[in-house]
C-alpha cells in the first residue's frame, strides 16, 4: 500500500471532501470494528463505500492476516494448502453444492467457501497452486475465524508460473482445532471459549443496523448499490458493549440475533425505533446497563487496542428470583447442627 497521507489524498480528492473528514471515516470505522479490521484495511473499506479503486488490479491486494470479517470485494492471492470433498445439499430455497479450499501467504491462512458453479474449478486446482482470489466477501464461521467466500460478482483464477507471483512460505494460523475452555474473563486468552455470568456496564454509542447488498455484500447508499442498483437490502446488526464477569472486564459484541435477544425485539423493530428515536434511546428503554446475563462466545485479540474481547455466541438474562430460590434451596438442605445436650 501506497504512503497513507498519499491515499487519504486520492480518497479526498475522489469523493470530495477533506482530508481531515477522510481521517474521521477512518477512524470511526476502526472503532465501529473494534479492531477486528487493521487501519490499511479500515482505509480500503472507506474508500470501497466510496466507490474507490486504490490500486492497479495486480496490487489491489492485502496480506491474508490483514483480511478482516465483514469485508466485501476483497481480492488476495494464495497457496493452496488444503482442498475438501464437494458437498451437495437441500434446503427449503432449493438444491446446490459448497466444497472448502484452504489459502496461505507468508502471513497465515484462511479458508474459502465455493459455491454451486464455483465448485467446478476445483477439477483444475491442486495442492501447491496459488490463487488469485478476486472480488470475494469475508464473515465469520460458528467458530470464529475468518471464511473467505465467493459471491455472483467474485471470481478465482489459478496464477500462470511465469507471472512470478510466488508464495514460497506459508504461516499456518489455522484455527480449526479444539479451542480452550476459560472459567472467567480474567484467565481467558486469545481464541479460548468462554462460558460466564456478567454484567453489562458500558454500551458504544455505536450504529447498529447495517444495510448491505445481498449480491456483492456492499453498503448501501440511500437503498441502492453502485454495482447492483436498487436492491433489497440485507440486514446486519452489531452491538457493542462492555461486559464484567467479577474478574475482569471486557469488551464484547453481540450480533444479529444475539442483538434481538438482548433488546427482546425483532431486528424490524429495532430498526424502526432507531428510524424514528435513534439508537440511544433504544437502548435506554431496553435497560441494558447493569443488567446479569449468562454469556458464551469465543476471544479474540482487538489489533487496534491490543486487548481481547469476547465474540458473543449466545445470551441469556440471569433470572435473579430463580437463582435466589436455588441458593435458598441449597441453604434448606444443608445438614442442621445438632443441639447440645
């Protein structure tokens, strides 16, 4: 990536505006994704929202550590290190087929999803190739780690050996093994599960509703996308907070259905409270802070700030009346002390 003062510039001049209302995109988007994107990449998705090619095509890359969750139109090249069995399914919407291939670079290695069609490039694809991967979107799996897939508008290519692209080492940081089990926030490290009763303390005044293309997964602007026109929208929500279990504190996001059960209200609802209130008094009338919740997820390392937060799984509120109950229930079945003679 070019100098930054030299890319905040080009955004500026591209979009029209300043340099100094570029920087404050930037940074609220590094805070809006609690450092679960770098800077380099925060820069490359304000400058995605606006429409923007920073690179030439060959250059228009990031480093596979660098690609963060929740990311659209995102190319890198990899080696392929690993290649899994085409899977058929059914589902209610109707039939298809997904397999895996697992990428490397020098920086460490995700796993990318293909779908129906796409699946019919892995007749041509071994171990040791690299790909360039082009025009992809990226979430999180159910176990936390970043999955690469590709959209209607992606696509894949093997790179020929005369192009001399090469990716002679790759750093493994594959995280599909068995995560570690933490008892609290205070003894939790990087990539442990973690199951606690905590309370919620601190809310970020924060958006929360998100609307996205369906096709390329992009930010809709005033309910159209640059490249797929009016759409109907795809919904993605986030919350961000700050939970203490009694150890520690930590910072913790909560997302889509995780976001309705803790506000008990559908995402439609929550959206029209937000449209018509605004999200702060949406939150002040689900009185969140102080609230005990039993809360599991998996820990993640924030780069930006350095300290680990919590990916919440699932959430549900203590029921206070019901644990008094039990302690007293414990308490009544104690053995009673015998009187003294």
């Amino acid at each position: 990536m070019e100098d930054e003062k030299e890319i905040i510039g080009l955004i500026a001049k591209n979009a029209k505006m300043s340099e100094k209302d570029v920087l404050k995109e930037v940074e609220e988007k590094e805070l809006e994704f609690s450092g679960m994107v770098s800077r380099e990449g925060a820069i490359f998705l304000i400058a995605r929202e606006h429409d923007i090619d920073l690179l030439e095509p060959k250059q228009q890359t990031i480093k596979i550590k660098d690609i963060p969750s929740g990311m659209s139109n995102v190319s890198f090249f990899g080696k392929v290190t690993g290649i899994g069995d085409v899977r058929e399914f059914k589902t209610d919407k109707g039939e298809g087929k997904v397999a895996s291939i697992f990428l490397g670079d020098e920086t460490g290695t995700i796993r990318m999803s293909l779908w129906n069609e796409k699946t019919e490039a892995l007749s041509k694809i071994k171990k040791d190739d690299i790909l360039e991967i082009m025009g992809a979107y990226t979430k999180e799996d159910n176990r936390g780690s970043i999955e690469a897939r590709i959209g209607k508008g992606g696509n894949l290519r093997k790179v020929p050996k005369d192009e001399g692209i090469k990716i002679d080492a790759v750093a493994f940081n594959d995280t599909r093994d068995v995560r570690n089990e933490a008892k609290d926030f205070d003894s939790a490290q990087e990539r442990d599960n973690v199951s606690a009763k905590a309370y919620l303390v601190h809310i970020y005044d924060r958006q929360i509703v998100y609307h996205m293309c369906p096709e390329c997964r992009k930010k809709l602007q005033n309910g159209s996308c640059n490249e797929h026109g009016k759409v109907e929208p795809s919904k993605f929500m986030v919350l961000s907070c700050i939970l203490d279990d009694g150890t520690s504190t930590m910072n913790a996001a909560f997302f889509n259905k995780g976001v309705e059960s803790l506000l008990g209200l559908s995402a439609e609802d929550i959206e029209k409270i937000i449209v018509e209130k605004g999200s702060l008094e949406l939150v002040t009338a689900a009185n969140l802070l102080g609230k005990e919740l039993y809360v599991s997820g998996f820990v993640k390392k924030n780069s930006f700030t350095g300290r680990l937060e919590l990916s919440v799984n699932s959430a549900k509120a203590v029921d206070t009346t019901n644990e008094i109950n039990k302690m007293l229930g414990t308490l009544g079945a104690a053995p009673k002390k015998q009187e003294a003679a």
